[in-house]
C-alpha cells in the first residue's frame, strides 16, 4: 500500500487551521492512505487549543513544540513522524490548493519523476506585491545560476517525494530558509526537479503574511551553504527515475 504523508508546519493560524485541515482531508489523493502530520510551533494564539480537538481523528496525529522553532524545524519533527511512502509539505494558510497536491504525486506514481514542485504562475490577482515577487524571482534565478538548473519556483510550499528521499537530505534549517535547502540538497544530489503549475493567492501583511527582506537574505546563504557542501562541483546529472 502506499501512502501519503502531508507535513503542515502552525504557527499561529487560528483563523484559518481547522478550514485547511478539513479541506486537505476532504480533497481526494491517488494513494491509498493519507495521513496529517500537524507541528504545533509554539503557537500562542489558540491554535493548539483548536488542534486539541483534531487529536481523535484517525487521519490527524498533532505534535508540538514548546516554544516557536521556526517552520523549517517544525518540518522536520513532522518529517520524523511521517508513515508514508510519499512526503509533501503543506501550509495551514490556505494560500495553496490542496486539491493540487493530487496532480503532483501523479507523476511520481506514473515513475516520470523522483521529486515534483508546484511552481506558482504568480499572476496579479495571486502577488500580493511587487517586490515579493522580484524577491521570489531573485532567489530562483540565483538557485540555477549556483546548481546549474532551469527552475521557476524554488520558494514553493509544494515539495512531494518519498519519504526516504525527503529524510535522505539531512536538513538542518530552522527556519523558512527549509524551502531553499531542500532544493539545493536535491539538486546538490542530482535530483531533477519536475515542476508543474499550482494555485496561489498570497496573503498580504494584514492577513499574516510572515517573509521579510532578510528572509530573501537568509534564502540567498542557505543556497550559497548547500552549494558549497558540495564542494563546488556541478551536481551529477544521470539519476534514474527508477
């Protein structure tokens, strides 16, 4: 049997926790079993409260940290926890479509591909700014001048590989720089990276919207550190899809 494992990092989202969590699990996957591995990261807001009552569903298994950790550390508790054979990441935002996470596996499932993103189209009615789009298209362009790759959205929420692949990377990111050092683990490793397009609708800072500038910058040393990890050697290219 295979299954899927949906790895969502809280923070702080009250507002919009049980909406996601009861959309992903009304949202159907072609596995045969899902599983919710929910990290509570020192939330203060009431959100542990309401994901108390999620505790006895079967498909929702809830963990927490004491004090926030930041979502690259509560991305790996998740990931410790994880049961499936596939592995994805999503937000509890709701800026992401779960029913997207479906079409992603597919070709993972159809053994076209070892790891699929959800690049994000950034149209204007799903930006909520100028400069964090500049600053996503920054990053990106920086990530395949560094690992010698073509890809149009490293920030993405939506990662999907197995599980042991996910694990195999060895993470160490705290914080949201998580995002950038799974693509350049992957990449450093010789993972190609399928891309396929996903719904987006930013939230604006009003709405909770957490990236600053000097996450851009934190972005930008977390590639630079993975590229060096891998001693400035392109990455080897000839991985099967096996």
């Amino acid at each position: 049997m295979q299954g899927l494992s949906i790895l969502i990092p809280v923070f702080n989202e009250r507002e919009t926790v049980d909406s996601a969590l009861e959309q992903i699990l009304a949202t159907e996957y072609p596995v045969d079993e899902v599983e919710l591995v929910v990290v509570d990261d020192g939330s203060t807001d009431g959100t542990a409260e309401l994901l108390a009552a999620w505790e006895s569903n079967p498909h929702v298994r809830v963990f927490s940290h004491e004090r926030n950790a930041g979502k690259g550390a509560a991305v790996q508790t998740a990931l410790q926890h994880a049961r499936g054979t596939y592995s994805a990441i999503m937000d509890a935002d709701l800026e992401y479509d779960p029913a997207d996470l479906g079409k992603l596996l597919q070709p993972l499932l159809d053994g076209e591909a070892e790891v699929v993103f959800g690049a994000r189209g950034f149209e204007s009615h799903s930006a909520f700014s100028f400069w964090y789009v500049v600053g996503n298209k920054g990053v990106t362009l920086a990530a395949n001048l560094l690992f010698n790759s073509w890809l149009a959205d490293i920030m993405t929420c939506h990662k999907v590989m197995k599980t042991e692949v996910f694990r195999s990377l060895d993470l160490k990111a705290r914080g949201f720089d998580i995002e950038p050092e799974i693509t350049g683990r992957l990449l450093a490793n010789g993972y190609r990276i399928y891309e396929m397009p996903v719904r987006y609708r930013a939230r604006g800072r009003q709405e909770g919207k957490k990236l600053t500038a000097q996450d851009g910058l934190r972005v930008i040393r977390k590639l630079l550190e993975c590229r060096l990890d891998n001693g400035l050697r392109l990455p080897h290219r000839a991985r099967s899809h096996a």
